[in-house]
C-alpha cells in the first residue's frame, strides 16, 4: 500500500463559534498532486495550515509521516530585507548549514527557479512573480517532500502565473529527480486541471468531494456525486 503522509479522521477547527473546518476524514499519499477548490471561507488555508502543523485540530484526530520534510509558501511569501540569496541561505543557515555552503547552495536554488541573475538584489524590489519563485527556490533548497501552497499564483500577472505554475509541475513530477507531494489551494479551475491528479472540494468547512482530477472535471460525474460542486465548477454556486 502506498504510504499515507497524512490521515485525518473526524478532524474539526473551530474559532469560537466559527467551525473552519467539521468532521473531515481523508488520506492523502506520497506523490500526489492534491488541489483544494471551494469558495472563499471554505476551509483551505485551514487545511493547509493543520496539515503543516501551524494550527492544531480542535476535535478528532491528524497523524502525519514523522519522517517527512514540509514546506509551504503563502500568497505574498514574507522577504526578508536583504539580498535574493540571503533570503534562501538562511532557512539553510538555521538548519545547520555553514554560511558559506548555504550561500553556494542558495544560488543552485536560485539557478533552479530562473532568478540567478538577481542573487544579489534587494528581494523586496522583485517583482510579485520573482519574488513568488523566490519562495519557492527557498522551500526547494530544504528538499522537501511535501510542498503545501495557499492560493500561490492569485495575485501574479498572466506571465508570472506561468513561470509558477511550470515550476510546480517540474517540482510535482521530480524533474530534479526528487519528486515532491504538492498539495495546493487555487481558485483557478484550469490551474487545478493541469496541476492536480485530485481534487478536494470545500464548503464551509466540510469536505462534499474527493475526486480524481477527471471525474472532478466531467460533469455527469460530478453531477451525479456532488451536486454543490458541479455547480460551483459551473459558477452558478454563491
């Protein structure tokens, strides 16, 4: 059996009074390319952020592989004010490595992304697309097999959303040779299409479907098996 990297059974958020997330039961295995889809407040960033431990659940139960590397990048990743390669030699920095080693690798994560040629700028004057595939060359130097991304291409331009989205493909299939689990939220439908192998659809706070990507995006299917989402696919659901 392919190994799980996470497993959540009844798993419940609440703040207060607000339920971000109920009785959410789901696996999710190693290699997968799992898209999180519903309208906003449905419990994305939620999930994500329970999966990669910065918010615990508040009922039922989430075990995750103890062994297994995390990374995740927000919307608007926070940068640091220093260079471009700073800005990835630190996370390497903290985790043990020498300055010097973690500067040359840091450049390798650059080179990786496209951004060589900036290393040394001020990261906060790349543009929003440079500085999202900056994010992404200081999660990739760490090797992580698990890669959670919030909404990572909203707010990039189409070019921008591109060079992203490329990326992830490249890091979801291992084109480095070390093939990551990406699980991402996004708003874009054709995103989720060409990036994900399922997809997880939310409503206020509870999971309505868990589909492969194809019978997520054939419409008797979905129809047939969770009507909330066929029309929200369709843009008829508020």
């Amino acid at each position: 059996m392919t190994s799980a990297l996470f497993e959540l059974s009844a798993v419940g958020v609440r703040f207060g009074a607000l339920a971000a997330l109920s009785d959410l039961s789901l696996r999710i295995n190693a290699g997968e390319r799992v898209a999180l889809v519903g309208s906003n407040g449905s419990g994305k960033s939620t999930l994500l952020r329970l999966l990669h431990g910065l918010q615990p659940p508040t009922a039922g139960r989430l075990r995750a592989a103890a062994a297994s590397r995390q990374a995740m990048l927000f919307q608007r990743p926070f940068m640091l004010r220093a260079s471009a390669r700073a800005n990835v030699a630190l996370g390497l920095w903290l985790a043990g490595v020498s300055w010097g080693m973690a500067c040359r690798q840091a450049m390798q994560g650059l080179a990786r992304v496209g951004l060589a040629e900036v290393g040394e700028r001020s990261a906060r004057t790349l543009s929003g697309g440079q500085q999202q595939r900056l994010a992404l060359a200081r999660a990739w130097v760490l090797a992580p097999e698990v890669m959670l991304l919030d909404e990572p291409t909203a707010s990039l331009d189409p070019h921008a959303k591109r060079e992203v989205e490329a990326l992830m493909a490249d890091f979801g299939a291992g084109g480095d040779g070390r093939p990551m689990t990406m699980i991402f939220a996004s708003h874009n439908l054709g995103q989720v299409k060409r990036l994900a192998s399922r997809v997880l659809y939310l409503e206020r706070g509870r999971l309505l479907a868990d589909l492969p990507v194809q019978d997520f995006f054939n419409a008797q299917r979905l129809q047939a098996t969770a009507p909330a989402a066929h029309l929200f696919v369709k843009g008829e659901l508020v």
